[in-house]
DNA sequence: TATACGATCACCT
DNA sequence: GGTGATCGTATAC
C-alpha cells in the first residue's frame, strides 16, 4: 500500500481536498492498525478565507498551517473535542484540508472501544468523532504525515469527480464568500445499499 | 488579567 | 430542533 507524499499534499487545497476522498487515513497505536476510507473533508484557504483560522494571521495555533504541506494541524474545540487537517500547497502559504468522516475499514473493534455505546455508524462519521475513535489529541498537532508511523495516508481509490458533491462548509461564520463557498466534499450513499458499501455518505447534510 | 466564543457532540423534548 | 458541556485562543482592557 502506497504511502501519500509530499507531492500529493503539495497543491491546490481544492484539488487535495477532492483527492483525499476514497485514500486511507491510517492511526498506528502501539503497533496496531486503525484506519478508514476518507468520505468527507473541507477545505480552508488562506487568509482571506474568513472561515479559515489562519485568517487572524500567524499564531501559535495557526502556525502549523504554515509549515510545509503533509503536516497534520490539529486543534482543541468546545472545550472537548479534536479535529484532523492536512496542511496543503507550499510552505508560507496557510491552507489545510479537514477531515470530517472515515468509514472505518481495520482495528474497529478498538473504535468502538474509544466510542463506547455508540453504533459502527457513529463511530467516525464526524470530525471530532472521528478524532475520538482513533485517539487523535494535539500530541499529533505538527506531525508529518508523510514520514510519521503513528498517523499518515495511504492511497487507496481514485473517486472520480461524477461520484463527489460539494456543498458549502459546515458550522463555519465568517462573509459571505466563506459562507457560499462550495468547499465541502463528500461521496454520496448508494441508495441499493445505504450505509452498507465500500463508501458511504455522512448522516448529515447533503 | 478578563472576557467572549468556537471548523462539535450528545442528550433532551 | 434546542441546548449545555467545557477550555484553548484571540483580543480587549
């Protein structure tokens, strides 16, 4: 199984973010093997995206997102959840691709075990879900993905742009051009087999 | 130093 | 569909 590199993360956040769809997001904890088909991400750009967190500029949380590409941005919300992004497009320029949903594939019965009560469905199919099942806290924030053995991507499926929908971004404030922007991408369900195929779409929205 | 609020989730009705 | 949980950030003082 191929491993993504730097190249691939090295482009126009758009078209990564598109990409990513259908690739692994693959978690090693102690030597064991989390990991999920990507099935739904968003796409935050620059400074001038007002949705963006780097548009209050360079901080020391926004920082990462101006490392090279390939590095894993992840921050602290509401005071309890976590939430995964891949940084995007050269270095200096702040852009990163969030992962909202997997479908889980190897090491679901640890998954269940970090979401316990919750149904296979419930598992990942959030960003902070997602970040719980897979154990993933701001000790990974700044981690390179394309080197790192405890969190990277794996490429896995090419989705063509028939099967992707893209809609605007979800929870975010900002103008309207952050609020209009059609920057959320996800897979659509089978309707022979909804919530039992190799992808299936996230509960909400769409 | 103090304050307001957020790229969410779970549980309630 | 409404809301409380809970704390790191950014910003204002």
């Amino acid at each position: 199984m191929s491993r993504l590199g730097r190249e691939f993360f090295a482009r126009d956040t758009l078209t990564v973010a598109r990409e990513l769809l259908g690739q692994r997001l693959v978690r090693v904890i102690e030597g064991q093997r989390l990991s999920g088909r990507i099935v739904e991400t968003e796409a935050y750009i620059g400074e001038e995206d007002a949705a963006c967190h780097a548009s209050v500029g360079r901080t020391p949380r926004t920082k990462v997102m101006y490392g090279p590409p390939g590095q894993a941005y992840v921050y602290f919300i509401y005071g309890m959840h976590h939430c995964l992004n891949v940084v995007t497009e050269r270095e200096g320029f702040p852009a990163a691709v969030l992962i909202r949903a997997i479908e889980p594939e190897e090491g679901l019965e640890v998954m269940r075990a970090n979401r316990p009560g919750r149904p296979n469905v419930e598992l990942t199919n959030g960003p902070a879900k997602l970040c719980q099942a897979l154990r993933i806290d701001r000790r990974l924030n700044g981690v390179d993905l394309c080197t790192s053995d405890e969190l990277f991507l794996e490429g896995a499926e090419t989705v063509s742009e028939a099967h992707i929908v893209a809609t605007p971004r979800v929870g975010v404030r900002g103008d309207e051009a952050a609020l209009n922007a059609p920057w959320r991408f996800y897979m659509p369900s089978r309707p022979e087999e909804p919530g039992q195929g190799a992808f299936c779409a996230p509960l909400r929205g769409g």
